[in-house]
C-alpha cells in the first residue's frame, strides 16, 4: 500500500506498515537523497490536518488507523483522554524522528529511515 511520509511515519509510530521508499517521493523536498528536521515536521504538520477528517483539533484511533489500546498509542496519549491533540502527536513524531537519525546528524538517510521501519 502505497502512502505519502506522513502517513508512513503515522503508521509505523502506531501500528501498521507502509513502503519506506515512498516517503521519499514526499518529504524529501529538495531531492537530495535526505530527509532533514525541517522536512519532516513540515510533512508531519500538513499531514496532521489531512489525518484530523473532522477538524476536531484532536486525532481519533481511527483516524489514525492505531488501536486505542496499543502501547504506543497509550504512550503518546499524555491526558489520557483516548485520542492526540496535535501537541501530543508531534511529541510522538518527534521522538521517533529523533530515534531514526542514528548518527544524530538532524536529518534522516534513506539507509536510516529504512532501518527505523523494518525495526518497528
């Protein structure tokens, strides 16, 4: 199943799967074979109004397509309320930006990002 970045790194901070090479085709806006910081929250942040269908200001389970139960998803749910605000969303994205870029050079190899799906 093909997504864009955003859903890729949705999908693999919450559960599923989704093709590692396509997230180049979006968040690497400048073609240089690397996805830096800058890239990422600018593909996280448009993607957070797509994922967001009824314009809550909060990301359901199913919106995200997680289980609401999943760890993960428990993880990055700081109040607990069952779903994100867009704050408790980027922190979860950013963290696994963070845990992605091995060699903490800020930006992201494709041998980095593949690395971080397989080993979800």
């Amino acid at each position: 199943m093909k997504r864009s970045l955003f859903a890729a790194f949705a999908i693999l901070a919450i559960g599923g799967t989704a093709h590692a090479g396509d997230m180049w085709k979006t968040a690497d806006t400048d073609a240089d074979g690397r996805i830096t910081r800058a890239e990422y929250d600018a593909s996280v942040t448009a993607g957070w109004t797509k994922k967001d269908a009824n314009a809550d200001g909060q990301l359901s389970a199913s919106e995200a397509m997680a289980k609401a139960g999943d760890a993960k998803w428990k993880a990055a749910d700081a109040d607990g309320n069952g779903s994100l605000s867009q704050t408790e969303y980027m922190a979860m994205k950013s963290g696994w930006f963070a845990k992605a870029d091995a060699n903490k050079d800020g930006s992201l190899s494709k041998a980095e990002g593949d690395l971080a799906m397989a080993s979800k």
